[in-house]
C-alpha cells in the first residue's frame, strides 16, 4: 500500500493533512484531509468516454456531513441521513462553481466528485477544507484538470484577516468570504460583510490567494509523490473543421450587425440569431442535417459569442445598445398585495421580482439540526424561479440547487440589515416573473422594498447589481459591463455580484470564466459596481425612502416581557394547561424562552385587546401574592368545607365556609355557590411553613349588627 501524505501549515500553527493511497482506492482519486479531528474524504470518478452527442462539462459534486462525525443520531423516523441540506447543497455549489471552468473545454465525461464528513468536533468549520480536499482527489487522479485549486474562508475579525476561522471565531466577524483560486487566478468568491469598503473586500481576497498559493504547491507535491502526472488522453468530441470555417465565413458578418443591431427585445434578438443559423442551415438535406445539425448548433454558438465580444471590445456597443456603465430602465412599486405584511415589485429591464414579506413569531422560527450547526433561523429569504419567467413552455417542479443558491445570496445581502433582538420571524420570499441577467439582484432590491412596506426598521436600504466581463489577451484588453444581460452573463468571462447599502458591502458572488483577472480589473470592476449600486439604491429611495412607521393593520403585534425565571413553569403549568389556556381565551400567541437569568415571555397577536388581555394573565400569574389586597376569585370546586378558588392565574386557596359569609352557614349547599362562580375574597394570610393562603369573602361585606341573646336585656340607650 502506497500511502502518500503532505501536511500544509497555517499561520496559527494549525496543521492540515492531505493523505492519499490508504482509502477509496477503486475512485479515480481518492484523498482524506485532516485538520484537527475534522476529516473529509473526496473522491473522483470519471467515466471513460462521453456519452455521444454530449457538447458540455458533466460534471456533478456533491458535499455530505455524517451525524456520526460529531456522535449525533440524525432526526426524523428513520434515523438516516437524507437528502442534502441547504447547508450541503450550498457547500458543493462552491465547490462546483471552482472546479467546472477548469476542465478542458473538450472534455465530456460524466464526472462525479464527493466529498463527505467523516468526522468532526464543532471546532474547524469544514466547508472551507470541501474545495481543497476535490481539487486533491482530482490531482491524484488521471482526470485531466487545468488545476489544482483550493478554497479558504477568510474572515475579518478584531481588524486582521483571519484565514479558516473557527467556528467560535467567526461569531465576532464583520467579514466572511470563501475564496478559490488557482496558483494564479482567483476564480470564485462567495460571503458576506457587515457594510465593509470595497478596499476591504480586495485585501481579503488578496490574503486568501496567498495562502490558497502554499495549498496548491502541496497538491502539486502530492500529484508527483503519488506519480500522477500523467493524465488520460481522450476524444470526446469529432469536429469538422471545414464546416466550422464555412460557416463562420457565412454567417459571422450577419451576426455582427445584429450584435451592434442595439435590440432590446429578449426574445427578438435571439429570433434573429436563430434565423441567421437557420438559414445556414437551409442549404443542407435533411439527411445532411441529421449528423451536421449538432456541430452546426455548436459552431454558431462560438460564432455569437465572438460577434457579441468584437462589438463591445471593438466599438463599445452592447447587445441592447447601452453603454457598458449604463443599468438598463428601473421601475419599482411597494404594497402592489394587500394580504402579505409588505410587498414590493422591482422590474430592471426585463427581469422583475414580486417580493412578499410575512412576520411571525417564535413559533415560526426554521429550526437547523445538522451534524455540527444547531439552532433557529429568525431570518428567511426564499426564491422561486418559475419556467415561464423566461418564456418556457414546461411544468415548475420542486426547488432546485440554483434556486438555493440564489435565495441564499439575497439573503446575507439583507439579513445584517434586520436590527438585533427584533422580535418578530422575517420571511421574505422573491418569485421570479421575468428574467434577463441577475434575478439575484432584483430580489436584493424588491425584498428590501418589500421590509421597508411592512415596517421592518432595516438599517440601511440595500440594492445589488451584477457586472460582467468581456477580456481578451489575458486581460490586456477588457471592458467591464455594469447590470449584465443573460447573454453577456453567458457569453462573457466573469459574473460578478454585489449588494450594499449606502455605507458598505454586504455580500457578494463571484464567478471567473476566464484565466488572468488581475485585481487591477478587480478594482475597477468594484468601483464600477459601487457607482451602479448607489444609482440603483436612489431608484428603491425614489419609491420608498424608508421603512413605514407601522407595521399593516393585519400584520401581529408582539409585545416582550421579562420575567423571573423561576416562574415560567408557573406560566406553562402542567402540561402546557395554564399557556394553553390563555391562548385560548385571548387568542394571543404566548411563546417562552430562557435568556440569562431571566424569562422571556413574547406575546403576539392581530389587535392590541388579545394582547393586553394576554399580558394581564401573565402579569397576574409572575405577581406575588400581598396580604390584604382583592382578587376576583372563580370557584374550581365545592367541599364540604368550603370552596377552593383560583384568586391568580395558578393560585389556589381555601375559601371556608366560615369565611362565605357573617351569616351561619350549615352546609355547603346553603352557601349557593357553583363551580366557576366569580367572587371577590381578600387575602387574609399566607401560612408561613406549608404556603398556603386563607381567604375570606365576608370581610368585603358589611357586617350585620349582632342580634341580642335570648333573655338579654336591650341596652339603654
């Protein structure tokens, strides 16, 4: 057994361990990586030839945390694993978005990365190590890889740039970014921040490379220690180059004019680029285009991006004509629904979101129970992508990992933006209905429009665009595109997102198609960008400047109050019997958790009388009892002795039935009180051994003049 093994060093001492050879060894690459006790193994298989007619990269990883790694059961019936989270969905995304523009363009063999947590100990987070461990198991395999590469998470804490953080560390970060990169080039950065400069965000990236650099020379190490060098020589693609150049010949100037035709249209431009293919097409038989058809489809698409990039590099014109600093039209509308909390409707060109916003309360709170993360979500951000946004003609199914991702982008764009201790759950869900470049960013837009309508006292407005890149000659010549289309997202060498607010960056996405971004271009494409967020952040003020004074008259009202904490059983009761019961004979929503020493009662409801209603209870059950104060008593049950009565919510005692009235009463019956009869009694004393309290309700009466004995004589007057 050859075992190969590299260790890298972090700048804290921190140790991480690439170990090949021992496990997996049928995987195309197979490499367990260890920092501290958290292990994640990645492998790689990759098929042997392409399945025919393939003309694209299929590629699919997939990130998996064992509940064993952290010795937890998973939940649910079966006490298995299921499907992936949004945490591991989100995680392999990264991973993906790194790896997948570094394969050979020619290369289409189904290949599967997985990378899965075997163990962990809730201290080093281990999504950061995911991108590492692939790109390892890929240099140990013979799969070929314009590589490697690594991911780092670097987080800003205390003012210095802390590289793979630990958890507990990341709790006190304004900054938190996940970088990868090759040896050379950054190719994707994904995080969020707390309102930082955009100089701060390039010198977080710039540390991330230095260390990803030392990541990727260990790779390299372990690549020639385990003697794989050498990659597979494959043919995954048949091209007939006379065909390539016929066409080209024939069909690039026409395509060039409609590349500088300046057509706003979506759906008009890509008709016309169609029909030009179209009619290259028409002067072959069907017999003909049953094999050419295919290459044909390919080669034009290279032709439209060539046409496309010459007209933009060459003459500065766009697809729709604008300038390349230009956002294309805004238009934007808050409350368009009555029934939510708040809504907005932000349209930029042809892509538009309908935002909703909805409030709740503790009980709404998403609950997390994965391997190392546990806790509530009091912040949720969820994005809908429906096939008709973009005109097709096909049914919407289940939630994909775009959407995901996307959702989760807008989400760290705005949740810093919610005030701390705001007591209300905050869903904010984004339904595409037209998109052409960026519905990421008009989410960003419409949902902060949408808090603003509900009343949510956001810090700051948030707004987001997205830039792209059109490069040639290893960034020599480029030009950056403010507010991309879809075809320059597409077609072009970088997409590149980020949202903010007034006073900074809240988060961002980066994807790089193309090698050789210097941060030079990185600069610029930043200040291009905070010059198109500051345009649209006037756009949203234009609509709404901020945040309504109130919250929607249907929207639930929350009050907070603290109480001792050894009285929240006293509020619950047994079995839940008291809350229960103020719920509902208020009709308020009565939700407790612990802070501190002390509880915390919220109180939510839809008009201020259930709520104060409810808040009176509560207050009756936390006060002490005082000797000598009133109650309004109501009647639980009749002995022969006397009555039991609840004279506060969970407080019992002994009306007897000497103290009922000054009249004698024989018995019980005599008394005529009934169960959940209300009266008045007064405290006349608490029972210092055993607690209990004796009550009267003939003290509150007047007393009747005493009648003279038998045989006594009338007092002189």
């Amino acid at each position: 057994m050859n075992v190969v093994t590299k260790t890298i060093t972090l700048g804290d001492g921190r140790t991480i361990t690439l170990e090949t050879g021992k496990l997996a060894k049928q995987a195309d690459g197979a490499v367990m990586v260890t920092m501290g006790k958290t292990m994640l193994l990645a492998t790689v298989c990759s098929a042997k030839d392409a399945v025919p007619g393939t003309d694209f990269m299929p590629l699919t990883v997939e990130y998996k945390e064992k509940f064993a790694s952290n010795g937890k059961f998973p939940g649910g019936f079966t006490r298995r694993e299921g499907r992936a989270s949004d945490y591991e969905i989100l995680t392999a995304r990264l991973v993906d978005r790194a790896l997948r523009p570094l394969f050979p363009d020619d290369f289409h063999a189904e290949t599967f990365v997985n990378v899965t947590m075997y163990s962990a100990d809730g201290e080093d987070m281990p999504d950061a190590l995911a991108g590492l461990a692939a790109s390892a198991a890929i240099a140990v395999s013979d799969i070929p890889f314009h590589g490697p590469i690594s991911e780092v998470r670097v987080a800003r804490i205390d003012g210095k740039f802390v590289i793979n953080p630990t958890f507990e560390q990341l709790e006190k970060a304004d900054l938190d970014i996940i970088v990868a990169a090759t040896i050379d080039n950054i190719m994707m950065v994904e995080g969020e921040m707390k309102e930082v400069s955009e100089a701060d965000l390039l010198d977080a990236i710039k540390a991330a490379h230095e260390s990803i650099k030392v990541h990727c020379k260990v790779q390299m190490e372990l690549m020639e220690a385990a003697g794989k060098t050498q990659k597979r020589v494959y043919c995954h693609e048949v091209n007939d180059e006379d065909l390539r150049k016929d066409l080209h010949d024939k069909t690039y100037a026409k395509t060039y004019e409609l590349a500088k035709s300046c057509n706003t249209d979506k759906h008009l431009r890509e008709a016309n680029f169609s029909a030009v293919k179209d009619e290259y097409k028409a002067q072959f038989t069907e017999e003909e285009l049953a094999e050419k058809a295919p290459l044909i489809d390919r080669y034009y698409h290279d032709v439209e991006r060539e046409a496309m990039r010459r007209a933009i590099l060459d003459e500065g014109l766009r697809l729709d004509g604008r300038k390349t600093t230009e956002i294309r039209p805004i238009w934007s509308e808050v409350n368009y629904l009555p029934g939510p909390h708040g809504s907005a409707v932000f349209t930029r060109g042809e892509t538009q979101s309908l935002s909703t916003v909805t409030l709740g309360t503790k009980q709404d709170e998403k609950m997390i129970d994965e391997a190392l993360i546990k806790g509530n979500e009091h912040f949720l951000l969820h994005y809908n992508f429906p096939p008709f946004s973009t005109g097709e003609a096909k049914a919407q199914r289940g939630i994909g990992r775009r959407e995901i991702g996307h959702g989760n982008l807008a989400c760290r764009a705005l949740k810093n933006m919610i005030p701390e201790n705001y007591p209300y759950v905050v869903r904010v869900v984004s339904d595409i209905l037209e998109s052409n470049g960026s519905s990421s960013m008009a989410t960003v837009c419409a949902g902060c429009l949408a808090l603003m309508d509900a009343g949510v006292p956001i810090k700051a407005p948030v707004s987001g665009i997205a830039m792209g890149l059109i490069s040639e000659n290893k960034g020599t010549n480029y030009a950056i595109l403010s507010d991309i289309l879809g075809d320059e997202d597409h077609l072009g060498d970088m997409d590149f997102k980020v949202t903010g607010t007034k006073n900074g960056i809240t988060a961002t996405q980066m994807d790089i198609k193309v090698d050789g971004l210097s941060f030079e271009i990185l600069e610029k494409a930043l200040k291009q960008a905070h010059d198109g967020r500051m345009y649209i952040l006037e756009k949203i003020q234009e609509t709404l400047p901020e945040p309504r004074a109130d919250l929607k008259p249907h929207a639930p009202r929350i009050v907070t109050i603290n109480v001792p904490k050894d009285m929240i059983g006293a509020i619950i009761g047994p079995g839940g019997k008291i809350i229960q019961g103020m719920q509902a004979e208020t009709g308020a929503t009565i939700s407790i958790t612990e802070a501190d020493d002390k509880g915390v009662v919220e109180i939510a409801g839809t008009n201020k009388q259930c709520i104060d209603a409810a808040v009176a209870k509560i207050k009756a059950i936390v006060a002490i009892p005082e000797v000598g104060e009133v109650y309004d008593a109501k009647v639980k049950s009749i002995m022969p002795y006397g009555a039991f009565v609840e004279f506060m919510p969970g407080k019992e005692g002994l009306l007897h039935i000497s103290e009922i009235s000054w009249k004698r009463i024989e018995t019980m019956e005599d008394s005529g009180l009934k169960e959940n009869d209300i009266m008045s009694v007064k405290l006349l004393e608490i029972d210092q051994k055993t607690g209990k309290f004796k009550l009267s309700h003939k003290v509150l009466t007047e007393r009747p003049p005493r009648e003279p004995k038998k045989d006594e004589a009338p007092k002189a007057e």
